[in-house]
C-alpha cells in the first residue's frame, strides 16, 4: 500500500496513506507516467532462483507485503493505498456478517452453499479508490491483465474507475500504447504465471522455473518498450512457502464444531471462545494471535464496515505447514498468507 501511496502522490501531490520512506523512495526515478508491474507470487527471496537473474538484476529493495499475505488483501491494497483495516478485504476467504457466511474473497461464492453471492464486488472497497482519486486529479489509471480475468468479481473489485484491458499474451503489450499527452498516467500489468506455477508444482519444478524465466522476458520487453519520461517499476502482492503432503494438517471437526474460521491455510480466524482457540493452537502447533495485535498488523484508520464484527484472534500456521479443514483438502504445493521472510517480504524492483 505505501508503494501504492508513493506513487499517488507524485502524481497528484497527495494521498491518504503515507508513502514509502525517504531511503526507499528515492531508489524510484522521478517520472511524469509510471508503469506497475505487479508479479504475483514472488517475493523477494523467491529471487535467489537461479532462473530470477533477470528479475534479480532490477532489485533495489525489499518491501513488506500487507497482512495477510494473499492476493485479495495485495490487491485491495494497490487499488485503494489503504491497509486492509480500511479497505475491509482480510483473506483469501472471508466472515460476511450481513450474510452469515464465509465467502471466498476471489470467487465471491459462499463457501457453504458453494454458490455466488448476492452482492456487487466493485461497490466493496470503500470510495474513492486510487483510480478514483486519480481521476478527480486528472490522472489516469490504465489496468493490463490476462483476457480472462478482466469481468470476474476480484477484477470487478480491484479494478474500478480504471480503464481496463486484457492481453492473450504479455508479449502483446505495448507501452507507448498505454500513455498520452493530456494526461500523467499510473499503468498496472498483471502477471500471474509464477504464482499459478508455485502453487500447484511449487518453486523446485521446471513449470515454476519456466515462469520465473518468462516473467523476466516480460519485464525486459517491457522495459525496452517505455516511451519517454515513464519509469518502470516491479513489486508483487506476496511470496510463498512450500509445503510438503506431511505438512497438511487437518482440523479435527470435534475441535471446531460451532465455531466461525475462515481465512486460509497459512492464517486462520477465528470467532468463538478464547480457550477453545487456544485449545486448536496447542493441537496444530500454531502461533496464537489475539484481536488486538491482528487489529495492528492490519493497519490503522477507521475500520471498514464489514470488520465491526472483529475475529476474536487468529492461528499461524509453523513454518512448513498448513492448517486445513477436513472437507477442504487441498494439494497444492505452494501456498502462503504468513508472515515467514518467505511470504512477506516482497521486491522493489526499478528498471
């Protein structure tokens, strides 16, 4: 959120969050348009890849990806500048009290019915959002992501007041494209093989070191593309952890039964009695995290509407693991949503 808050502010003057600090601020060239790529799924030490070098050669820094290290919270942030105690979206899935229900946060699909909720994802974070106040500035906001992702609700969320265009590949992009004359301009690209790759083969397959490779062809296209006076940076929305098949660990239903959790399998929340989430901590090894400190590591500001109906605490998965419900087995190798240097600390790259 603050590299997102940087960059509103040098192309407005002013934003509602703080930017980044002076040391890291200055790593990033002053500009009239700026370009965002925005890599999901790699973290900074997801660079000592070997087949990172690319990516590697553009580092300048690492930053802190926002709490909890998922897609929906990363994005929110970018699309807003705001922690996610302000623009309201805390997991991967997610309590909804005006409806009862947990609903995954991607897919706006109640998690226990199975089925798409009655509700509009772009009316969810609040207004304005960045694109928003850009435009009452007189900036635009030009947002580049995969053909098939530009109508569903995440994209309906995260993307609106921005013009929005898909790509069949990232190849086809062109910068010069992107800016014009009457306008200073904020292009977002979304890339999301790496994170695909990491999740189902994770980071010591060839699928996720092709992608690693790749990305770093799309950055270099990019780069060699950029019209006058527009720099280039890259971040990403987390980074990610693996996990082995004996590092699946599954909720005993007794231990659960009418209690509220949701979230995912690195970071569960948790509505009910104190003692009984204590009680799965001790059980799964997890790290115990009260209201309070969930309350700080999601930001200050005036808490969005959806989150006066707080968790009574959260559960951190150890290192190596995730903590699952018996109906939800996944098997996935990549995963994340921690706080390991592995999930959250992400890079700063300029080129």
């Amino acid at each position: 959120m603050n590299l997102a808050a940087e960059l509103e502010i040098r192309l407005t003057g002013r934003s509602p969050t703080r930017g980044l600090r002076p040391g890291l601020a200055e790593l990033i060239p002053q500009a009239r348009n700026y370009l965002l790529l925005i890599i999901d799924g790699v973290g900074d030490r997801q660079l000592t890849h070997p087949a990172a070098a690319t990516l590697r050669r553009h580092r300048r820094a690492a930053l802190y990806a926002p709490f909890p290290t998922t897609t929906t919270v990363g994005l929110s942030s970018v699309a807003t500048a705001l922690a996610p105690m302000q623009h309201g979206v805390i997991g991967y899935t997610q309590w909804m009290p005006a409806l009862r229900t947990v609903v995954n946060m991607l897919m706006w699909v109640d998690m226990a019915a199975g089925q798409p909720i009655d509700g509009d994802p772009a009316g969810f974070h609040p207004s304005p959002n960045l694109a928003e106040r850009l435009n009452v500035a007189g900036a635009r906001t030009v947002i580049l992501q995969p053909t098939e992702l530009l109508d569903t609700p995440l994209s309906n969320m995260v993307c609106r007041g921005a013009e929005r265009h898909g790509y069949s590949s990232p190849f086809d992009i062109r910068p010069s494209a992107l800016f014009n004359a009457g306008n200073r301009t904020l292009a977002v690209v979304y890339l999301g093989a790496v994170d695909a790759a990491a999740h189902a083969s994770g980071q010591r397959s060839q699928e996720y070191g092709t992608a690693l490779s790749r990305t770093g062809q799309v950055l270099e296209h990019l780069r060699r593309s950029l019209p006058p006076d527009t720099t280039l940076i890259g971040s990403a929305d987390h980074g990610h952890c693996d996990v082995l098949p004996d590092g699946r660990i599954y909720l005993d239903e007794n231990l659960t039964e009418g209690m509220r959790f949701w979230g995912d399998g690195r970071v569960l929340m948790f509505s009910g009695p104190l003692e009984r989430v204590r009680r799965i901590a001790h059980r799964t090894n997890a790290r115990f995290v009260s209201a309070g400190q969930l309350h700080r590591w999601l930001g200050g500001g005036p808490p969005h509407p959806i989150l006066k109906e707080f968790p009574a605490a959260a559960l951190l998965a150890p290192p190596g693991t995730v903590i699952l419900p018996q109906h939800l087995p996944s098997s996935n190798i990549g995963h994340h949503g921690g706080i390991t240097p592995q999930e959250l600390l992400i890079p700063l790259l300029v080129a």
